[in-house]
C-alpha cells in the first residue's frame, strides 16, 4: 500500500464531509488538479506551503484507490508529485488527523503508517 498525503484546513475539510466532496483547496482549484505528498514530500509541503498555519489536518489516501486519475508529475527539482485531476469523496481517506504546532512554529507530524 502505498500512502499520500493531503494537508487542509479543518473547515475545508469539514465541508467536504459535509458535502460528501472534496473539489480541493484554493491553490487545487486554480491549478486544476488536488496536490498531495508522498510520505518523503510532506513535511516539505508542510514547510514551505503551510508554513506556521493552525487548524490543519493531516488526510491519508490509498494512492492506487484513485486509479487513471492519479498522475505522477514532475516538481520541485524534478521529484514526482501525485497529483489528483477529479474531485473525492472524503470519506475515501485512510485516517485524518491533526497536524498541530509546535513552539517553534512547525509542524507535529503523526505516525504516517497505516
């Protein structure tokens, strides 16, 4: 199984639960396809997008659950990102959970297995 990551804010999140769908986040929309992480990508993306932001969740997602819509494309210094070209229903995610501060102003990462 092979996991990746979406960072949202929680009332993002939670209209996507209320909604039954998650269209994604301003910067997904503007670019046209929902952005996730790889585990070796997220803290990265944590740091250099979401620098010093509360209130954020941490979503875990099967990446072969999303099938010919999941494409692996080439970012940051040519390292590939999966990225989502369709819309998904949140209840799809794996595990959510909080992706607080620390004192320091970074971000406390959950065990990010299964």
């Amino acid at each position: 199984m092979k996991l990746i990551f979406k960072i949202v804010p929680r009332s993002l999140w939670r209209e996507a639960v209320d909604s039954g769908v998650f269209k994604g986040a301003p910067v997904d929309l503007a670019d046209g396809f929902i952005h996730f992480s790889t585990v070796g990508q997220v803290r990265e993306t944590a740091e250099k997008h979401f620098a010093e932001q509360q209130d954020l969740l941490l979503a875990a997602f099967e990446a072969s659950a999303f099938g010919d819509a999941l494409k692996w494309e080439p970012s940051r210094g040519g390292a590939l990102f999966p990225h989502l070209y369709d819309q998904l229903d949140p209840a799809c995610a794996i595990w959510v959970k909080d992706l607080p501060l620390a004192a320091d102003g970074s971000h406390v990462f959950p065990e990010l297995g299964r």
